[in-house]
C-alpha cells in the first residue's frame, strides 16, 4: 500500500494533534493555575472565585472557534493558553490589592474602588498594549497568521474586561 510521506504531511500530522490537544492542555493548566493560586491566596474559596474571570475569556475564545469564526489550527490553538496566562496576571494583581484593602477594613465596595483606581489603569493599559501588538499580526496577507492577530487581540479585550468588570462584581456580590 502506498502511502504519502514527507516534511509537509509530518507537520501537519504534529500540527493536528497539537491543535486537538489544546483544550484538554489549557485544562490542566487551568487545574494548576487554581491548585497555585489557592496555596498562594491561602483559600481554595478565593482560587475558586479568581478562576472565574480567568476561564470566562477561554470559553468564549472557544465558542468562537466552535460557532466557526475561525478553524483550530497550530496557531490559533495557542490563544486559550496565552488568554489563561494574561487574564490570570491581572487577576493575582487585583486580589492581592483587593485583600490588602479589605483587611484595613474596608467594605467590598470600597476595597473594589481603590482597587479599580489604583490596579485598574495598568491592567487596561497592559490590555491596549497586548491588543494592538497582536492586532498589528492581523495585517498579515497570510490568512493563518491574520486570524491569530484578530483572534487573539479580541480575546485580549474579554481578558481585560473579565478582570475589570466580572472579577470586582463577584467580589462585591459574594462579599468576599
């Protein structure tokens, strides 16, 4: 039997199973990323809470490619686990300024104003950065890398806006 060999077939056979592996990999980091930031908050409750804004933008990055906005291949396979990364960066950054401010007393609502006036600025402006940069690939005339660059920079946004609005309405909602 005759069979079709070569670098070309190689690379897409690894590219495939790359691809394919995506979800159940950016699954476990999610598992690790919680299992981390439960031993560093100290509080299974709070890794559990902070989870959520960071798994909101991989969902939908998901549900995106599963609506058929753009097909999972090598490179767009590697948004969920860069949206992971990012959103979870803001997050530590805006619990540990939350937790600071609640244990001087504050109220929810008032610890979330300080921390949106004081961690809020950055993690938006790092998300503008993170945008355009990737934004800038979907210039790209190679249709692969172009939808990495709109993929990714809209996914960048979610992450921003998870961080910025659902993450200080769970903390005030659940009076943590």
């Amino acid at each position: 039997a005759a069979s079709i060999t070569g670098n070309a077939i190689l690379l897409t056979r690894a590219a495939d199973g790359i691809a394919g592996a995506q979800p159940l990999t950016v699954g476990l980091a999610a598992l690790v990323i919680f299992a981390l930031l439960t031993a560093v908050l100290r509080s299974p409750w709070i890794g559990a809470v902070a989870m959520i804004p960071n798994v909101v933008p991989v969902l939908l990055f998901f549900g995106m490619l599963g609506i058929g906005v753009a097909p999972l291949s090598l490179p767009t396979s590697l948004i969920g686990a860069v949206a992971l990364g990012v959103a979870i960066d803001a997050t530590a950054h805006y619990l540990v300024r939350y937790r600071a401010e609640r244990a001087t007393g504050l109220t929810p609502e008032q610890a979330v104003a300080l921390c949106n006036r004081h961690v809020g600025r950055p993690i938006a402006i790092a998300s503008l950065m993170l945008m355009l940069g990737f934004g800038s690939v979907a210039a790209s005339q190679f249709a692969t890398l172009r939808e990495f660059g709109i993929l990714t920079s809209v996914t960048m946004g979610i992450c921003a806006l998870s961080d910025l609005q659902l993450l200080p309405a769970i903390l005030v909602r659940l009076r943590i």
